[in-house]
C-alpha cells in the first residue's frame, strides 16, 4: 500500500496509541489470547472482586426468565452465561459468543466443569456482524466488552437487529467515576499498582496497561447513553456503581 493510501485510512484508538482502525481487532484479539488463561483470577485481584457484584446487579436487571433466549456477548470466561443459564432454565437458550477463541475455551471449560451442559452454546462471532437472524434474542448482554469493540456504533446496530421487539439490551462497562477527588485515587490505582500486579501474576505489563487506557477512552455515561439511543433503542437509562467507576446502560429494541 502507498503511502497516499495509507494517510487515507480511519484512524481509531488502541489504549492510548493511534492506530489503523483495520488493525485494531487483531491488537485486541492479541491481548485477550494473552490474558486468558489467568483472566478470572486478575478480575478478582483487579476489582477486589466487586465485579461480581456488578455482574450481579446486571442479572438482577435483565427480566430474563425461563425460555428466554439470550446473547451474552464478548462473553470471554461466562460469568453472565453461567447465571443466565440458570434462569432460562432447560427450555431456553444462552449463547456465550466472544471473537476470541481462547477466552471463549477456558469459559466452555469453566461451564462444564459446573455441570452447565445443555442450554449454553458458543460461538465465536464478531459483535460488529453478528451471525445471527433478525428477531432472536430476548436479550443482549454485553459486560466489559462494549469498549474493546473497534466500532461501537455498529456494533449497537448488530445488536439492535438480533434483539427481539420489545427486547432487553445491558451494557456493563467502565465508566467516569462521579466524585472529583476519587479520579486522582483511581489514576494512582490504574496506572501505576494495577499494571505490576498485571505483571507479577502473568508477567504481561502491556496487556494491563492497555486495559487501563481503554477505560480511559471508553464513553463517558451520558455520550454512551447517546450514542445507544442514535442506534435506535428506547428508554435508555443507566445506573452508575461503585460511584460511577462501574456504569450499567439497559435499553429497550421498540
Ligand atoms: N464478558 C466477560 C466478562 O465480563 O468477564 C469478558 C470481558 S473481557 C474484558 C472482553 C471480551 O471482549 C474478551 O473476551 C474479548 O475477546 C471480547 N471481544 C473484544 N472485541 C470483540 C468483538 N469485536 N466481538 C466479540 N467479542 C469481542
């Protein structure tokens, strides 16, 4: 490719870097690949294990039941297909789907090992073209994933047209923590203890550090809420936790 070419090229974000925006999927796949194998125990380590509470909440939200069709989307290791499949119970379905082949092995491994067998499938699927009908889900889960995606709007789109009317959409990811003097106590957190303790259980810095500036670049509450109601989901609302550092987006496909 000429350079010509090249400067024609969108740009997007990876962390803090800038790169090409067709190059972005596979950056991400790299580090999830990295990761995975130890994904569980640093999201414990990570959060003090508070993201089970905000999956928790985000269950709590979803008005699955049992029949209920449901995507749980970039859903790495299952930690919502193994709660979903609980309450769709054996005439329902779960699909875990993740682009990432390795985070979606540990999760099948994870769910068979606690004798989750018949209402869970796997599929490995990019959010942003999703092999899936129109009119298929009764929910869309999405936790953590949302701001990993190269293109998020499309993305949104995907899932507004695999979602049943009348449908469930939940995004759970970072947010902006709502207290001023939280983000100097946060930064301090994310950049400086949370990519060594990165580096002492996998002894991988970067992937951390990358994590770390994903959130940074993710949406704040309110542009977020925006942009889901520009893809065409209704009553859009959502719920800060942990004074913002956690944000639940839960919306409706009319
Ligand atoms: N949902 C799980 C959780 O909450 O623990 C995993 C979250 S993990 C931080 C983000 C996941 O998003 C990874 O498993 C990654 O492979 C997946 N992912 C990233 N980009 C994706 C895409 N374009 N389509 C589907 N999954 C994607």
């Amino acid at each position: 490719m000429n350079m010509k070419n090249k400067s024609k090229k969108e740009m997007t974000h990876f962390g803090f870097q800038n790169v090409y925006k067709d190059k972005k999927t596979s950056l991400v796949s790299n580090i999830f690949h990295a990761v995975a194998s130890q994904y569980d125990l640093m999201n414990d380590l990570m959060s003090f294990g508070i993201h089970r509470m905000w999956k928790q909440f985000m269950i709590y939200r979803s008005e699955v039941y049992v029949g209920c069709t449901v995507l749980d989307l970039a859903g790495g290791t299952g930690d919502l297909s193994i709660q979903f499949s609980r309450l769709v119970g054996n005439t329902g379905i779960v699909v875990l789907a993740d682009i990432n082949d390795s985070m979606l092995h540990i999760g099948q491994k994870k769910l068979r090992n606690l004798g989750i067998l018949n209402n869970v499938i796997y599929i490995q699927a990019d959010a942003e073209a999703l092999p899936f009908s129109e009119n298929t889900f009764d929910c869309v889960a999405v936790s953590f994933g949302l701001r990993n995606f190269t293109n998020k709007e499309q993305a949104l789109f995907s899932m507004h047209r695999v979602l049943k009317p009348r449908g469930k959409l939940l995004i759970l990811d970072f947010g902006v923590p709502t207290f001023k003097v939280l983000h100097k106590i946060y930064d301090l957190y994310s950049f400086h203890i949370l990519p060594k303790i990165g580096k002492c259980i996998t002894q991988d810095i970067n992937s951390y550090r990358y994590l770390v500036e994903s959130i940074r670049m993710h949406p704040d509450q309110e542009t977020l809420k925006n942009m889901i109601i520009r893809t065409g989901f209704n009553n859009v609302e959502y719920f800060n936790m942990t004074f913002g550092i956690a944000v639940l987006h839960c919306a409706y496909k009319c």
